[in-house]
C-alpha cells in the first residue's frame, strides 16, 4: 500500500511564494507519476504539475512559470512562486504507477489579496 504524506502550505499574501512537500512510502514500481493536484471550492480538482520517473515534467497552463515541480526519489517537491489569490485551494498530492492511483489528505493554500 503506497501512503503519501504532505506538508507545507499556508496562508501567504499574492506575490509571495510556499512549498509543498510529498513523502510517499510503500513504492515497489520504478515507473510511475507523483503530481498535486488542487481544488478550489465549488470547482473540479485539476492537475497542476506531475513529475514522471523518467524525469519528464507538466503544468498547467494557468502555473506555468510560476510553479516548479521536483523530485527526490520518492518525495515530490512543489515550489511555488507568485501567488495569486486564485491559487487558492486545497492541494493534493497524487500518486499513480500500474496498480495504485493514491491521494495525499491535502492541504490548505490561501492566498491573499
């Protein structure tokens, strides 16, 4: 069973920047996908970066130059910079390879005007 654990976070005002930090344990696939993913309220959850094991990274179009994804191993990284009050939401960290498509608990980004 592969369990993601997240951190960071927060309240921050528009142009300021926070990471996020996912731990996954429990990995026994070298393939697979760590992204995050967030949801604002009364809107769908939308991918907002992913990194693959072979390196390869996307984003959004609406985060592209501001949001930067990494990986070590098995903790994804996302750093994000220039905030926008529309960023707001909860951000979840996800984890995909061929047998698991797990989801962290999320954790709350506010951005404020």
């Amino acid at each position: 069973q592969v369990q993601l654990v997240e951190s960071g976070g927060g309240l921050v005002q528009a142009g300021g920047s926070l990471r996020l930090s996912c731990a996954a344990s429990g990995i026994t696939f070298s393939i697979n996908t760590m992204g995050w993913y967030r949801q604002a309220p009364g809107k769908q959850r939308e991918l907002v970066a992913a990194f693959r094991s072979g390196g390869t990274t996307n984003y959004a179009d609406s985060v592209k130059g501001r949001f930067f994804i990494s990986r070590a191993k098995n903790t994804v990284y996302l750093q994000m910079n220039s905030l926008k009050p529309e960023d707001t939401a909860v951000y979840y960290c996800n984890y995909k390879d061929g047998v698991y498509d797990e989801w962290g608990q999320g954790t709350q980004v506010t951005v404020s005007s």
